[in-house]
C-alpha cells in the first residue's frame, strides 16, 4: 500500500480492507467457474453469447490479482530492505 499523508491507498481495488486476500485469490476461479456452470446448463446454447463475452474477465481479473500480489511482495522487498539498511546503519555505530 502505498500512503499519501499519512492515510493507506488501496494500490489495487481488490486490495481495499473490505476484501480479504484469501478471497481475492479466488474470485477468478469463482467467476469462471459460474460461467462454466451457467454455459452448461443453459438450454439450447443461450448461455453461450455471456459465457464468450465474459470469457476474457476471467484473464482480467487473474491479472488483477497478480498485479496486487506483485505490489505486495514489491513493498515487502522494499521494507525488508529498509529494515537491513537500518540494522545494518545501527551496528555500524
């Protein structure tokens, strides 16, 4: 996350403290798997012009999620890199 005067921006709206991470992940594979769900059992291929359409939604909001796990590990690495730089100022001393 990063911060603007002192208050926490969302880097991804999936990332906001209404959602959990653990739900995040798998809002992908729920969508897909309503739209597999909803393409076989619609009758006579009616299901078929949403299930195409939102096909792709599925691809983004993958993406989504990778790109929010990406910038966390990116604010991980930079963190733990602060906390050496420091450890390392500290013995230096």
């Amino acid at each position: 996350m990063k911060t603007t005067s002192g208050a926490a921006v969302p880097v991804c709206p999936i990332e906001s403290p209404r959602w959990s991470i653990k739900v995040a992940i798998w809002t992908p594979a729920a969508f897909c798997a309503f739209l597999s769900i909803m393409k076989m059992f619609a009758p006579n291929d009616t299901g078929a012009p949403a299930f195409y359409s939102f096909l792709p939604m599925c691809f983004f909001f993958a993406g989504g999620v990778h790109f929010m796990l990406l910038k966390r590990i990116e604010a991980m690495e930079a963190a733990l890199g602060d906390a050496a730089g420091q450890e390392a100022e500290a013995t230096d001393a």
